[in-house]
C-alpha cells in the first residue's frame, strides 16, 4: 500500500473552537497543568481540561479514597479544588502561557453555580486583550460525577436539567461549550441529545462508572465513603458503546474517554465516532501517554493514507 506522504490533518472542530489535535487530558487527572510541566509538552496536547472548578473550596471526601482495582481505580475524591476565587486569581496567569486549548471543567451544587461559574471567568477573561491568547477556550460542563452528595452525577441523569444548564451556560459564553456525560443512566444517547437541544458545542462520555470494592478480611469497604468512580482500563468497553449511542443520536461532536492507555485504545472510540478523546488515569502511570497516543493515531492514519479524523468512523465494519 502506498504510504501517505504528508502528515494527515488531525484538528478538530469543536462549536467555535480548534483543536489541533484529538488527544486531550481528562479532568482530575491533570490538575491545571503546573504539576505535569515538567514531565511532557503541554504545548502539544489537544486540549486540557482542568480538574473541576467549584463556587467555594471543596477538601474532597475523607480518605481512603483511592484503591485500584483489576484494570481500574476506585476514587472517591469528592471534586476537591481551591475554589473559584483561586482559579482566577492564581490558575488563570498560568493557563494563559499555555499554547494548547484549555477547557474548564466546571461543577456545582445548583443550577446557579454553574453559571456563576462560568460568568465569573467569561468576566476575569473579557480582560485580556484582543489577539492575546485567552486563558481559557471553553468548558466543560461536569453533569456526571458520582462522588459529591449534592449535584454531579444527579444533574446529568435527568434529560431535562442537562437540558435548562446547558441553554442557561450557553447564554454567557460564545466559548466552546462541553457537556460531560455519566454513563450511570439508563439511555446515555437521551441524555446526549437533551445537551445538544441546549446549545452544548459537544458532549464528553464517560465520566467514571460506579463502583464499591470490599475487603473480605475486614469486612471495611476499601473507600471510606463506600462507593466510588471507577476508571482506567476497566471501563473501556463501557465508555466505547456510550460513545457509539451518542455519536448515533447528536449531530455535535462526541469526545470520547474512559480507560485510554494507547494509541489502540483511542483508535477504538474514533471508530466508535468520537471526534476526540481524552486520557485520564493512565497518565498517573504514564504522563507521556497523551503524546505517545497522538503519535500512534497519526501513525495508523499515514499507513491508511487517511487524511482526516472525520474519515475514521466510516471505516466501522460490522460481521455480515
Ligand atoms: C482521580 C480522578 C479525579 C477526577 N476528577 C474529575 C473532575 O474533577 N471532573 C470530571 O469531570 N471528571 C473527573 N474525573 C473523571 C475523569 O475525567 C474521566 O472521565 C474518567 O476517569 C474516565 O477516564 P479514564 O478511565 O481515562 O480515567 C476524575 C477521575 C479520576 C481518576
């Protein structure tokens, strides 16, 4: 076969915003950057999604509240972040030297918390000048996490609420706009096409699964709070068929996650129709996983002469 010559065009469109490539690194497993500058180039990732940005400081759920499992982790953070006061003050001025896309992942306890949130930065952001790069290209609206008692994963279960925050956010940003999807619901594409009826760019799939691990010989579970989110590998083949019913019913982008460790395992979910990814708990074994990634997805594309992303998920073959 002849090998395509020029390098394939990976960028990727998300509402107003390009991504110049699909490899982007999941929230909580990246925190706003600083901690992994030293270990790869963050100017080269697709886009990063900080850790959750709350109205006030959240410590997080007591510990235990992190166990790993067979090809997974339990967490059970509980959202913990410096609050939004901090996120302006102190994480915006780093966020802006960063050349890559940089999406706030954005969760609240009511529907006003999310867009004071949002209001609150688009204000802190209206500051810098035009031509300058912004600090902040959008968010990501995190409707899906199974560790907090109050908001999380209980917005995003119900099609209607995702629904009312997503056109409620929608109406303070021309920003790209990600609505972050649990997949402990019973039908994910109802719930992807109530974020598409209100105005969301894209929608993000899968936040973690829940989960509960026990040991026998205490009888304790091995998270204090009981149960936790699981991610890594494990979910894999969960997060892939999410992101093959969604990508089915919505028009907008799908970005797939959940248990990405390679360049096979992204190549899964862009076939499954995932417009991008994400990468999320194999960073902790290896921060250069996104950008090994990149390489592989490029590589696969050259041997394919395939010259865009948007070719991939026509290749998709089912056993006749
Ligand atoms: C330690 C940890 C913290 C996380 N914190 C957040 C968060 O703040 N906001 C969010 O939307 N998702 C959060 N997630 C979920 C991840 O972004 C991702 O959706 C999930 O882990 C599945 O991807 P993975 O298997 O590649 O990790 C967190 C996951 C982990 C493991």
């Amino acid at each position: 076969m002849e090998i395509l010559n020029r390098e394939p065009d990976v960028s990727v469109q998300i509402g107003p915003l390009v991504l110049p490539n699909p490899v982007g690194v999941a929230s909580g497993t990246f925190g706003y950057g600083q901690e992994y500058q030293e270990l790869l180039d963050i100017h080269r990732l697709g886009a990063l999604y900080t850790k959750a940005v709350s109205l006030e400081p959240k410590a997080g759920n007591k510990p235990p509240r992190l166990v790993e499992t067979p090809s997974g982790l339990i967490n059970s953070i509980g959202l913990a972040n410096p609050g939004l006061q901090v996120f302006l003050d102190e994480k915006i001025p780093y966020l802006q030297s960063l050349s890559c896309p940089v999406l706030v992942n954005v969760v609240g306890e009511s529907e006003s918390e999310y867009t004071t949130i949002v209001e609150a930065i688009e204000k802190r952001i209206g500051d810098y000048q035009e031509g300058e790069k912004s600090p902040v290209d959008g968010y990501e609206l995190n409707l899906s996490c199974p560790n907090v008692d109050k908001g999380g994963m209980a917005f995003g279960t119900e099609p209607d609420l995702v629904e009312r925050i997503t056109r409620k956010v929608r109406r303070l940003t021309r920003r790209a706009l990600v609505v972050k999807l649990s997949p402990n619901v019973t039908d994910i594409a109802q719930i992807a096409l109530a974020a598409e009826a209100g105005k969301a760019d894209a929608v993000s799939c899968i936040n973690t699964v829940v989960g509960m691990a026990i040991d026998v010989k205490t009888c304790k579970p091995l998270i204090a709070r009981g149960i936790g989110g699981l991610s890594g590998p494990a979910i894999r083949p969960i997060g892939v068929a999410c992101v093959w019913k969604a990508a089915r019913a919505v028009r907008i982008p799908v970005i797939g996650l959940g248990g990405i460790t390679c360049a096979d395992d992204a190549l899964e979910y862009l076939l499954a129709g995932a417009s991008a990814i994400q990468v999320g708990t194999a960073i902790f074994s290896n921060p250069r996983a996104p950008l090994e990634i990149l390489d592989g997805i490029k590589a696969w594309m050259r041997e394919r002469n395939i010259g865009t992303l948007g070719e991939i998920p026509a290749l998709l073959r089912f056993p006749s």
